[in-house]
C-alpha cells in the first residue's frame, strides 16, 4: 500500500512541477504577446509583419500553455479523489507507460484510438 502513495506522491511532485514549469514558461513570453505598435519611422512593414507572426505564434503557445495547466489541474483533482490512472471512457486502468508518457491522459489506448 506504501508503494501505491510513494507513486501517488512522486505523480503529484511531477505534476506541479510541470504546471509551475508552464507557468513560468507563460509569464516569460508576456513580452511576445503585447500588440504591435504601428510606428512607420522605427519599424518597416516586413519588420511589423514579422513582428505580427511571432505575436501570433507567441498567443498560439499561450493558449497550448493554459490547455496545459488545466490538463494538469484536472489530473491533480482526480489524483485527490483517488480517480487518477483510471480511464474516463470505459473505466479500464490506464497503462502506467502512458501515464510516463502523459501523465494528463484521461483515457487507455483502447478509448483514445
């Protein structure tokens, strides 16, 4: 029984570490995601259009991010409620590789494809 809240314990420890690690991630690129300034002396229009991209692809990895952070979240709830490792389709045990993989996966492999 130990070992079943040791591996509880260290599912727990990876999944705040990996949420802490997104948001840092999150805060860090708040510089990426702040508009454009339209400022036709300082910044040519490729430039600004460049610019715009990396806004664009910044926003893209901020919304990945808080997917994330709520996978996560979600998995630490079921972890608390002592549903965690259990499929959500059709009650099965997840295989503890995927959960290596994935710790967020709601699903078996069967339910998942």
């Amino acid at each position: 029984m130990a070992e079943a809240s040791d591996e509880t314990d260290n599912m727990r420890e990876r999944l705040i570490a990996l949420r802490a690690q997104l948001s840092g991630e999150d805060a860090g690129a708040a510089e990426w995601r702040k508009p454009v300034a339209l400022d036709q002396q300082s910044v040519g229009r490729l430039s600004r259009m460049d610019a715009m991209q990396q806004q664009q692809m910044a926003d893209a990895e901020a919304r990945r991010r808080k997917s994330d952070i709520a996978r996560i979240d979600a998995a630490l709830k079921r972890l608390d409620e002592g549903e965690f490792g259990w499929c959500l389709s059709c009650g099965e045990a997840i295989a503890e590789k995927r959960l290596e993989i994935d710790p967020m996966a709601t699903q078996c492999i069967a339910c998942a494809s």
